[in-house]
C-alpha cells in the first residue's frame, strides 16, 4: 500500500487569510481551513515529507506523524520550504540524520538559508541534522523509484515527484510535454489548482482539469488552493473524478506485489 496524506491544502498565505473578511476566510467548514501545501507519502515502515511548510508542526501533531525518514522539496519559496526547523523532533525520536533531496539550486538555497541544519557552521542547541541530496534524475528511495518531474512555475523551475501511479506536481503553471509523457497511466494525480481567475505562476482549476484529462489519471486532487475556493459552495462544479483537496485527506494507492515503480 502506497497512501498519500495531505498534509497542507492551502496557498502561501495560508486560508483563512490574514485580515481577510471574505466568506471563505469567515467558513467554519474545515475544508475551507486550509494550512500551506504539504504531504506525506507512506509505503511499509517509512515516512517520506514533500516539502516543510511553516505550518508543519501543527499538521504533524494534527495527523499523528512521529516519524520522517526524508523529505522531497519541489522548491525554494519560503511557504514549501521554512518548516524546516520543525525536523528536528523527528531527529530527536530517530537518532538519525534526515536526507532531504532537492534540485541542485533547492540545495544550494538550504545549505545557504540554513547552514546550521547541514553542520557548515557551529551551533548551539537543539538543532535539526540533515543532509543534502541533489535530485538529477530517477533515484530510488527505501525499496521504490522515486522519479523526478521538471515543471515551469513562472519564471523558475519546480519538481513534481511521481511514486509508483501517483504523482503530487504542485506549484506550476504548465505541465510541458517532457512531463506529460512521464505522468501516463496515473490511478491518483494531486494537482495545482489555484483559483479559478488566471495567474502567471500557478494552473487554474479549469487548467488542472484539462491536463488531468490529457494524462488520463483516474482520480484528481487540486491543491494550493487559494480562498477564491470554497470547499462547499464550488464542489459541485468539477466533473466526478476530481476534488479539492483538504487538510487530512488519505490517498491510499493498492498497488500490486512487487510493485515500486
């Protein structure tokens, strides 16, 4: 069994946003509280984070998580990336160093924004232990392939990940051929979905849909969701096989033995 959790469903701002008065921001439906974009893959014993959000001690303590083996970044802003102070529990637990894996400019942001947690300087206190893994191609990762997929997101590049017939592509705005023939025959897509009105950096709803039919993925989950989408009211809109996601949803994956694509 190969689950997906999601652990964060929200844009960078988080939902309800800061000194908003919108009905979205003022729902006391939870699938409108959404905390900044984050999952966690599970297969057997291990424990794999895509990305650290800012939120990410509140959703490790809301969904029980008590262990990290690694953490897959897909990019350097500081809402995927500036939880990371809140491994160091999980250092703690583990008495292990935690392997984070990113694009080499992903690393060189770490290592530059954050040297205390890779030993490039001295520091005192209770600190977090990582070490850097630049991610080049497909790499395998306890037991699975782990393949690596390169998507526009304004002006820079962002790292999809795809595990076995899943894939989690957060945070772009295309989804450019090289990709596209990567993500064929995908049972579960968790996809960027912004908003409904355009923008430069991020996949509408209506854009996230049309590449989900284009790669033909069974089920569709939209992420980063802005408070332009409200859980209850727009729903109703998407056709079957798509939903928003939502803070603590489960994605479970039955893959056949022998599976790890």
């Amino acid at each position: 069994m190969l689950t997906l959790t999601i652990l964060g469903s929200g844009t960078s701002t988080g939902v309800p946003v800061v000194g908003c008065d919108c009905p979205v921001c003022r729902s006391s439906h939870p699938h409108n509280q959404r905390t900044r974009c984050s999952a966690l893959l599970q297969w057997g014993d291990y424990r794999v984070l895509i990305d650290t959000s800012p939120d990410l001690r509140i959703q490790c303590l809301r969904q029980g998580v008590r262990r990290v083996d690694a953490v897959l970044y897909t990019h350097g802003h500081a809402d995927h990336l500036h939880g990371i102070d809140d491994l160091r529990p999980f250092n703690a637990l583990t008495g292990e160093t935690i392997p984070v894996y990113g694009s080499p400019a992903v690393i060189e942001r770490l290592r530059t924004s954050f040297p205390y947690a890779f030993h490039l300087e001295e520091a005192a206190g209770f600190c977090p232990n990582l070490r850097t893994v630049e991610v080049c191609g497909r790499f395998e990762l306890f037991g699975r392939q782990v393949e690596p997929v390169i998507l526009p997101h304004g002006a820079s590049q962002v790292l999809g990940y795809r595990v076995g017939d899943l894939a989690y592509l957060t945070d772009c705005h295309a989804v450019p051929a090289a990709a596209v023939a990567q993500l064929q025959g995908l049972k579960v897509l968790v996809i960027d979905g912004l908003r409904f009105r355009p923008h430069a950096s991020h996949l509408t709803i209506d854009q996230a849909i049309r590449v989900a039919e284009d790669l033909g993925a069974e089920r569709v989950v939209l992420t980063h969701l802005s408070h332009d989408v409200d859980a209850c009211r727009h729903a109703d809109q998407l056709p079957a096989h798509v939903e928003f996601a939502f803070d603590g949803l489960t994605l479970p994956l039955a893959e056949p033995e022998g599976s790890g694509r």
